[in-house]
C-alpha cells in the first residue's frame, strides 16, 4: 500500500507549540481533551472500520427512538407554529428549514423540501428509509418524514449552535480557537467516514460545506443534509444539466464527467479544511483578483508551508500564532492531500480519520505522491473546466441555480463559495 505522507520535516516534541499552551485534542494524555475521538457513549455500539462509534439498525415500527417515524402535515404544521418566519433557521437549496417542538416536548428541525411531489410516493420513502437507519454521534439523525399532496417534508433532531460556517465566517462572532477547529474537523471526518465505509448501501454526501457541519453546544461536528442529494436526483431525472452541490465545493472531476463519488466528498472536504485553517471563506470576491477561489490561493501556498514549515501565509491571522504546530502541519497535510486535482491520489476519509489519530507520526495521506505533484495539472484545462461548470451553475436552469444560492444555507447560516478546484 503506498503511503500517504512522508514527512521531510524534522522531529519535533509533542509539546512543540507557538504561545499556545491549551490542552490538544490529538494529545494521548489522559488529561488531554482527546476522548472526543473515541468511543465514549454508555450505549452499545459496534464497531467499524472508519474507529467511529455508531449504530446501524433495521428500521423498526416504533422509528427512531421508540416513536413513529412518520408525521401528519397537520402535526408539522402545529409543531412548527404554522411554519412561522419567527421559527426559520435557513433556506437553501433544498428547502426551508424551520425549528419545531413535537408533541412529546421534543425540539426538531422540519425541512420542506422543493423537490415536491416529483418523485413517487414509494421511491421517496425507500430513500428515506435508508437516511433513517444511519446514526452516528457526528450525523444529524433524521426523526421522520411527511408525505402530503405535493409536499415531502423532512424532520431531524435540532441541533442548537448553529454551524461552522457561522462560527468561523459570520460578522462579530468570537474566534473559534484552535483546538475546537481540530475537534471539529475530526468529529466531521469521523461521520463522512461512516457514510463512506460502515453503511450499507454506502451514501455519497454529495454537499459537504461548512454550513452543512452543525455544532452542539460542546462544539461537536454534526453533519448533516447526506442523502437529500440523491433524492433531488431521484426527483428531477428529466434534467439533464440539473448541478448537485456547492460552488466552491465541487470536485474538479464534476465539471467534466458529471459523476460524484466518495473521493468528491473528499475534495469538498478539504475546502473546509482550507476554511478551517486559513478562516477564508470557499470564495471571497473581496479578496485580490485571481485569489478569490480558496483553492486556487492555497494550492501554491500549501506546498511551501509543507516544504518550509512555515505557516504564516496560511494560518487565520486571528489565531495569533496561537496553535499547536505539530497539528497545523497534519491538518494542513490533509487538506492539501483532499484538495489534490486527481481523485484517485486523494485519500479515503477513513485515511483522514486515521490521520487525525495519529498525529505525531507518518502519515498515510501521500498515495505515493510528492506534496505539490498530485498529478500533470493544466491549469488552462482546468480554468476551461470550470468556466464550462459556471456556465451550466448559472444558466437558464432554474434547479441548477437553486444549488448555487450564494446568501444562505440549507440550515442557518451566510453565504456559499463558488466553485474552484
């Protein structure tokens, strides 16, 4: 098996740090804050290949949590007091999202999807009947869904603090520290692992963007929003230029074959990654011109940070050097391997998840590839590409613009990226 990482820096002690002196989450002490990434609930869990904890049950009558899985429109419509403006936590591409207090006291979050009654009544309760079985403590669980007329509504648990996009881009907002960036950015990989390699069927996220990462009141990753892809999909057959996901998110590969596949999810991955590291957004028009695509920016500067250790010109200058340098150079270590321009050189995020764990040690990350040298890279092919992917983005179709909404997001929070490679 190649290997994904070979470090040509010199050793460091663990505790090598620039003025930071917080407790690392990647630390193995006891005293570390590292139990985030293990196993930790009192419940039973079976174990899988990605190190997460989770479960995968068979659906059962009594749904998720011992209570039906299926809701009235009328039930929706009390819980979410008449789908008030007051209760609206985001609209995006998908629909409008609204928070909802069930009968048993129960706080959710009700998602009115725009797919409408497009799809067969069978085909979107199979659908949703695999969503419903995957729960994992780093995925938004789905609570239940409403078939009615021409509406398909969705329920999921609520999850109270906001998403990352929020917490690292919205205006006045404090800095997220360093650590909590890691344990973000771990928790996340942990549940699009899941959704990769212990679910059966396998589910392509199709949309992973740090507005679609949801966070606790512990700063806990949630993800969330997997599967509703492939249901617009299943809905909308007969467009034939219909655009999946979010521009600055998008893989390469998607401009020219038109085909996701785990490895996408990667890639728009390590776009959040980027975000998390640098504290840019996916796009920012107020940025230089010729640097507004993160990707594009980062590419070069990525490469030196491996080469040179120095982060300077990559970390968020809101960090005040406050990090911990063995962790900024996996986490830019990765991102830089999840944004290669070649799919099949980016890892698996079961791969992502392992480095994580094993910081301080060689990585798996490189597939045999020299940092900077992921493939021959034309960027005139490339640019081409992407114009091409613009074009279909923000054509007459109106289902592909709906997927480029570039003020809000599909649960709560600002803007989107557009595209880049």
């Amino acid at each position: 098996m190649a290997v994904w990482f070979v470090q040509k820096r010199k050793k460091r002690g663990a505790g090598s740090h620039v003025g930071y002196t917080m407790p690392s989450p990647f630390a193995s002490s006891q005293n570390s804050d590292s139990s985030f990434l293990r196993p930790h609930s009192s419940a039973p869990l079976v174990g899988s290949a990605s190190g997460s904890n989770f479960m995968y049950s068979p659906s059962e009558p009594g749904g998720v949590g011992n209570s039906r899985s299926w809701f009235t429109y009328e039930e929706l419509v009390e819980a979410t007091d008449g789908f008030s403006a007051k209760n609206l936590l985001g609209e995006g591409g998908f629909g409008c999202v609204y928070k909802g207090v069930l009968a048993d006291g129960r706080e959710v979050a009700v998602k009115q999807l725009k797919i409408g009654g497009g799809q067969g009544e069978r085909e979107f309760r199979a659908e949703v009947e695999i969503i419903s079985r995957v729960h994992h403590r780093h995925l938004v669980s789905l609570v239940g869904y409403c078939i009615s007329d021409h509406q398909r509504l969705l329920v999921y648990e609520f999850v109270p603090n906001n998403t990352l996009h929020f917490h690292l881009h919205a205006e006045g907002r404090p800095v997220l520290d360093w650590t909590t960036r890691v344990k973000v950015a771990a928790g996340a990989a942990r549940g699009i692992a899941y959704l990769h390699e212990d679910c059966h069927p396998r589910i392509i996220h199709r949309d992973i963007k740090s507005s679609n990462i949801l966070l606790d009141n512990n700063f806990e990753a949630r993800v969330a929003d997997f599967g509703l892809a492939k249901l617009a999909l299943d809905a909308y057959t007969h467009v034939t230029t219909r655009v999946m996901g979010t521009f600055g998110y998008m893989a390469p590969e998607y401009a020219s074959s038109g085909k996701l596949t785990e490895k996408s999810d990667v890639f728009s991955f390590g776009v959040v990654l980027l975000e998390l590291i640098t504290g840019r957004k996916p796009v920012d028009g107020s940025q230089p011109l010729g640097e507004e695509s993160l990707v594009e920016w980062a590419r070069p500067v990525l490469t030196q940070a491996l080469d040179n250790e120095d982060f300077g010109g990559l970390v968020d200058p809101r960090l005040e050097k406050n990090y911990n340098e063995n962790e900024m150079f996996r986490m830019i270590e990765a991102a830089a391997a999840c944004v290669r321009h070649s799919a099949v050189k980016r890892p698996r995020m079961g791969q992502v998840v392992r480095a994580f764990d094993s910081i301080g040690e060689i990585s798996d990350l490189t597939n045999g590839m020299i940092p900077g040298q992921s493939t021959v890279f034309d960027s005139a092919q490339q640019s081409a590409q992407i114009r091409m992917f613009q074009r279909m983005a923000f054509g007459s179709q109106d289902y592909s613009s709906e997927f480029f909404n570039q003020s809000q997001s599909s649960w709560r929070s600002g803007e989107h990226g557009n595209l880049n490679h």
